[in-house]
C-alpha cells in the first residue's frame, strides 16, 4: 500500500506537480472586521473575570463552612495486630505518639 503511495506522488511530481488554485485557499476569517473581533475578546474577557470572582467566592464559602467531627472509634484490639517489630521503632513509619 506504501508503494502505491509513492508512485503515486512521484507520478505527480513528473507531470508538473500539484498547481496551485488561490480559489481554493481556505479563509480562517468569517469576514469579522477588527472592530468586531476585539468587542469579541472584551466580551470574553469580561465574562473571564466575573466567572473567576464567582468561582473564588464559592470556593471561600464551601470551605468556611463548619464540616461534622466524629467521635474517634474504639482502638480494636485486632486494627494493629504487629507480629515483630518494624526496624525504626514500636510505631508505623508515619504514626506520630508521644511516649511518656
């Protein structure tokens, strides 16, 4: 299939190769004047803005809200069960207790 490719761009490549048609040109501007294209971004930047004070504000109101605390569960017996000590010390590698 590659080779069917090939021969084929090197086929128009002899016969002159691809012609250009400026007709064919494809326009990215929907004929928008600079005037209307910078009311546009204002227009955007403006909603940008409001969208972003909006977001803080309900982002400062969900976290200063009280959250519930729970009581701390009974220490089960059976949660920790240690067999042998872990090589730095009595605790997890991440439990900090206060020895008295």
């Amino acid at each position: 299939m590659s080779s069917a490719i090939v021969r084929s761009t090197l086929r128009t490549a002899f016969r002159g190769g691809a012609r250009f048609n400026p007709a064919s040109r494809r326009s990215f501007s929907a004929g928008a004047s600079a005037e209307e294209e910078a009311r546009e971004a204002s227009k955007w930047e403006k909603i940008t803005y409001v969208g972003i004070v909006a977001c803080s504000i309900l982002a400062v109101v969900n976290l200063s809200k009280g959250h519930p605390h729970f009581e701390e569960p009974p220490a089960y017996p059976y949660l920790h069960i240690r067999n042998k000590e872990f090589p730095w010390g009595p605790d997890g590698l991440f439990e900090v207790k206060e020895h008295h």
